[in-house]
C-alpha cells in the first residue's frame, strides 16, 4: 500500500511485539525511494513512559510541542527529522532504527537507541551510546546489530560533514499544506 499526500498515518516504535510510542502523522511524500512525514506542534501522541530498554512499560498520553518532518530513506536503519520549536529550527536529528515496515495504520519500526543531534549552525554529537550499549549488553540488540547500528552513524556523520541528502534539500524551509488538520491516532492504533 501506497499513502498518499495528505494521508494521516501513525509512525509507531514497536518492542517485544507491543506499541512503545505511537504519533499520528501526515504524509507528504511516499514515492517507493522514502517516505517523509509531518506533524504540527501540539500533536497528541502515545508514549513509553519508560526510558532505555524496559521489558515492561506504560503508554502516557504525550502532546509534542514542536513541529516535526520526518524523512526515512526506504530501507534505510535512520530516519532524519527536522524539528522546529515555536516556529524556529531547533535541530536535525537523526534517529537509527530499524528500517520502516507498512502496517494498516501507517508505518512501524524499532528504535535502535543511538542517535545524532545536528545543531542548526551543523554542528552535531552523537546521543544515547550508553543506551545502545546497555541494549547490548542485556541482549536486546545483538552484537552484530549493534555494529550494523554503529557503522550506519559512521555513513550518517560522512554525509552531515559533507551536508549531503537529506540535509542540503531544504527541508527546514519546507511548509505543510495549510488545508491539513492536525491529525488524530485513529481507532486501532495501538494493535500491532
């Protein structure tokens, strides 16, 4: 299935076969080479209300206060996400995880704990190494997993050096259809 400009989806982040966070999207583009997606400030959203790798947690209702484009290359073990607060660009941030799979209600995947932060003057650090290591260490990411996670930071921080796809693409000036209501988790969000 093929999701059409406009569409609302839900980006889901599941574990252990259970939603861990789930944000109810729009799409702006789904073209077979990557899908982007957006959200406004004030989204309601569902959320862990447990950090780092729990077997256990509980879902919160969350309201995003920023504003959000989310670009996933297909196939791709990333997804970058451009983010503004109160209207000004806060950051790229770059979320590794498992490459996105279509699901009734929009896309899922896992979140694979490492994490790039890119400040708007482009200068970046890498987040939450301790994580993807604890991950390791407790066996819910596997050693190769965790270098396959480790060597695609390595292509990722290349390609921010140079400032390469997506980030020279203009996305931080890029605005939403302003007909797009703020979109809702429908019924069934939550069932994988």
């Amino acid at each position: 299935m093929t999701w059409r400009e406009g569409d609302t989806v839900v980006h889901r982040n599941i574990w252990f076969g259970r939603v861990r966070n789930a944000t109810p999207m729009r799409v702006v583009t789904d073209d077979g080479e990557r899908v982007v997606l957006w959200h406004p400030p004030g989204v309601e959203e569902r959320v862990s209300d447990t950090g780092g790798v729990p077997r256990e947690w509980h879902i919160v209702e969350h309201s995003s206060p920023n504003e959000v484009v989310v670009v996933h290359p297909r196939g791709a073990l990333h997804s970058v996400h451009v983010a503004w607060q109160r209207g000004s660009l806060m950051c790229w941030y770059v979320n590794f995880e498992d490459p996105w799979e279509r699901s009734r209600v929009g896309y899922d995947t896992r979140d694979l704990f490492l994490d790039i932060w890119v400040e708007p003057d482009r200068s970046w650090r890498f987040l939450d190494e301790d994580e993807l290591e604890a991950a390791e260490q407790e066996g819910a990411v596997g050693a190769d997993e965790a270098a396959r996670v480790r060597a695609e930071g390595a292509r990722v921080a290349e390609r921010i050096e140079h400032w390469q796809s997506p980030f020279d693409e203009g996305w931080e000036d890029w605005r939403p259809d302003l007909s797009w209501e703020m979109p809702q988790l429908p019924e069934g969000w939550d069932v994988v």
